[in-house]
C-alpha cells in the first residue's frame, strides 16, 4: 500500500537557546474516569464513497476507528412516501460490511438525513404523515439490526431539526421543536418495534442549545438512549485561527457546550443518557468557500485540541466530520482530495488512486492505537500570558494508562517551537539497552517518530514544533512491529 510514510526525525533538534518552557506533571497512579475505547470516532457522509480498493480498506482501518456514523445513509434523498428498494441497499449493504470485515469498527450509527421528514412545501410538519416518515425508519432497523443480526446497533431518527430557518418555518405555521419530538416519539417507537434492543437517540442538535434539548427531553417519554449534538467553530474559512482555536475551551462550545447539555440531562430523571458529539470540525461550511485549514496541519492541532480539551468533559464519544477527503476528510485518494493544490499537505502521488492520509488523520492513527483505560490527572504550568492566550491555553495536554500502554498527548497552539519537561513517575524505566519511550510527532504536515531513553528521576525533556501534535508512549510490552 503506497501512503504518507513517517520519517525518523526526533523533535530534539531544535535549538533549545530559542524557546520557552513549560511543565507538565502526570500522575498516572490517579485515575479520573474511564476513557470509552470508542471515545475517538468518525463520520462517514458517503458510505458509497468508502467502498474501494484493498488499500483503502487497509489506510481506513490503520485510523483505528471503532465506531463510525453513516450519514445519510444513502446516496440521494428519497421521498418518504416510497418505500426502499432491494436497488436503493446496494452501496449501503457494502459500507456496512466493509466497516464491519474490513475496517476494524464494532459499533455502526446509522442517521436518516436523506429521508425527506414529513413536511409540506413551506415547511410545515405534517402530523398525519408522522406513521409513514417512522415506516422507513424502521425499514431500515429490518435490514441492518433484526433480531439475532445487530449489525448497526445506534439510530438517529434525523437530523438538525433545530436548525435556526427550520425552526421560523415551524413558527411560521404555529408549531415548535415541540413537534419535532413528537415526531421522534413515533419513529422511536416503530424501529423498537423491531427489535427494542437497538438504541435509538437524538436529537443531533446544530449545537449546543440546552433549550432545544429540554424541550425535546420533554416531549420524548423517555425514549431516548443517547443524547447527541454538534459543534463547529466556524463558519466562513475567514473566521480568524485565535477564534476557532480558542472555542475549544470557552463556555459556549465544546467543553461548555457539553456541560450545559449534561446539566439539562441531570435535571431529568431518564438515568444515565450519554452524550455523543457526532460532528465536529473546523468549519461546518468548509467546502464552498473552501477552507484549506481542514487539510493542514492547523486541522491536526484542532482536532488533538478538541481530544484533549474534551477528555475532562461529560461527553463519551466524539465523530469527526469526516473520514473521506473530499472537503473535511482525513483519508481517500489524491484524487478526491479537494484541498491538494491549496493546503501544501505533502502527499504520495506515485498515482491518482493512491491512499492519502491528512495530519488529522495521524492524529487519530496514533490516538486509537492506545485508546482505552483510564484518563488520569494531569497539571500544567505555563505562564499566564500562555494561558490566556487570544488561542487558548498554548499547551493542551491529557494523559491516560490501559493495561498496554502509558500515554500523554500534547499539543502545542502557538507558532512556535517551545520546550516541556514532563514528570512522568519513577516507574518508567530509565536505564538499560531498550528505549522505552516511543514518541510520535504530526508537524509541518507530516508524522515523524523515534525512539528514546527513559526518565531521569521520572523527568524528561522534550522539544515541540511549532502547531504540532505530540504523543510520548511507554508501552508495558511493547508490539513486535513497533521495534526499530
């Protein structure tokens, strides 16, 4: 398979006269919760799409992913009147077995967006046509989850009911999100009719509207098994870099947005929903104008930021929007690549099919290796100019431990290279003939990794580029493959 190969080009070469430094301390005998395998997980907006060659197959399956949301899940929309065709499965049948024999994924969420929901030409709901909408949902349960045959345990009746113009329309005819649950309520009920084991959940909110929630939560009966939403910082590729940055760790987005989501949820008494933050990204709008920034490697500093930042929110499991190239993707072919010419991402062009994989895309290689355990305690001290950078915190660090590995991800924000000693704990080896740390390293658009000796005294210092994504793993047995 011909991809982006990693050089051999350990970050200790920068000049340590030129930088500031920062310190980290990781105390992995602290354990703060559990980190769901699936915490990492992706967004296919065109299944059909995924559907290629062995070598794609294998590039997808290197992400690591172990769950993946089909949006759509279809090609085309259909009109909710009709019913689905044998002809209408085709591409999705093959998504579905691909993800399940080919791509490594356990768990399949399928969202119904090109279903048309029952609405009239303005935009009104209508509430007789509820019954039809929820038969092809549950046409659709019949096919990918009967019982005794679960292959796509998640659903999501639709998709961004909330958004700002359909909720005028709604009002224009007097009705509200209100009736937006209502409609949930008859689809949930008519795909558990199928098999109840499934889970069904909602409402994928445009962002988080803890209002919107309530009134959904509301309306529901209890009938939701997870809670989902989305979030994007910007839309126009001219918002500034500080404010998308930046909108990671604010009150309003992300790590706010899920706090205030977990808030309304607690205020109800339906036990434990998740929450799942199936779509992210740079830009919600990043194909028309085209922002390039998702296919550099500002993308991989953003997508490792939301990783981090998010690992100490209530949120369980987070999709990236999405895994084909095209606009926001992380792997496909140089030739679907939208953003080639533009984003100066060095790529393999030996040939037009060949797999390529973004500096997102490594992010989430090297995260869902390790994926697992336990998040444990982290502290960061930095300046606070750092810290109250118009970026955010300049470095966004988390740590975790699983029975395989000890690990810490760091990302740096600023522009420059910048030095940080890490206390790592006395039980990482620092002497002998192994090298016991290995440390992988996404900047100026490409992955780099060696290896190096342990601790000294639990100590080690280490050099980060400039906008670039770190992590430094000690493994407890470390994988045949994996030795130089």
């Amino acid at each position: 398979m011909t991809m982006l190969l990693a050089a051999i080009t350990p970050a200790q070469t920068i000049e340590s006269s030129t930088v500031q430094s920062w310190r980290v301390k990781v105390d992995f005998d602290q354990p703060i919760k559990t980190m769901d395998p699936a915490y990492a997980s992706a967004n296919v907006n065109r299944p059909g799409l995924m559907v290629r060659d062995e070598a794609f197959d294998q590039a997808v399956k290197s992400l690591g992913f172990r769950m993946m949301r089909f949006q759509g899940p279809f090609e085309k929309k259909f009109d909710y009147k009709t019913p689905l065709t044998e002809k209408d499965f085709t591409t999705l049948d093959a998504a579905v077995d691909k993800a399940r024999g080919k791509w490594g994924v356990k768990e399949l969420l399928i969202g119904i967006h090109r279903i048309h929901t029952p609405t009239d030409e303005n935009g009104k709901l209508i509430h007789a046509d509820f019954p039809v909408y929820a038969k092809r949902c549950a046409e659709l349960v019949k096919r990918y989850a009967p019982p005794g045959n679960v292959r796509v345990r998640y659903w999501e009746p639709f998709n961004e009911q909330d958004a700002e113009k359909r909720i005028k329309k709604l009002k224009a005819h007097g009705q509200s999100y209100a009736d937006v649950a209502k409609l949930y309520v008859v689809c949930a009920k008519a795909m558990k009719a199928v098999n109840p084991d499934i889970l069904v959940g909602g409402p994928a909110l445009c962002d988080a509207a803890a209002g919107k929630l309530r009134t959904f939560l509301q309306g529901t009966e209890g009938l939701v098994d997870f809670v989902s939403w989305h979030d994007y910082p910007a839309g126009n590729p001219d918002t500034p870099d500080e404010k998308v940055l930046s909108s990671v760790t604010g009150n309003a987005r992300f790590v706010g947005g899920a706090r205030k989501l977990q808030a309304v949820l607690d205020s109800f008494p339906c036990g434990k929903v998740p929450l799942f933050l199936d779509e992210y990204q740079v830009n919600y709008r990043g194909w028309d104008p085209p922002d390039v920034r998702m296919a550099t490697q500002f993308g991989a500093v953003f997508v490792a930021s939301v990783l981090a930042e998010m690992s100490d929110s209530p949120v369980e499991r987070m999709f990236v929007h999405d895994i084909f190239t095209q606009s926001y993707g992380l792997v496909g072919p140089v030739a679907k690549d939208r953003f080639a010419a533009q984003s100066g991402v060095v790529m393999d062009k030996s040939g037009v099919e060949a797999p390529h994989v973004r500096p997102s895309g490594w992010v989430f290689r090297w995260f869902n290796q390790y994926a697992g355990g336990q998040w444990v305690r982290c502290d960061v001290k930095m300046s606070e100019a750092d810290r109250a950078h118009e970026r955010g915190p300049l470095l966004i660090v988390c740590a975790w431990r699983n029975d395989d590995a000890r690990v810490v991800m760091l990302v740096n924000k600023d522009v420059q290279p910048r030095k940080v000693t890490l206390h790592l704990g006395k039980e990482i080896p620092s002497d002998g003939f192994a090298l016991p740390l290995r440390v992988m390293t996404i900047a100026d658009g490409r992955p780099g990794e060696t290896r190096t000796s342990g601790t000294k005294k639990g100590q080690i210092t280490w050099f980060l580029p400039d906008m670039s994504v770190t992590f430094i793993v000690h493994e407890e047995t470390p994988k045949e493959a994996d030795t130089p």
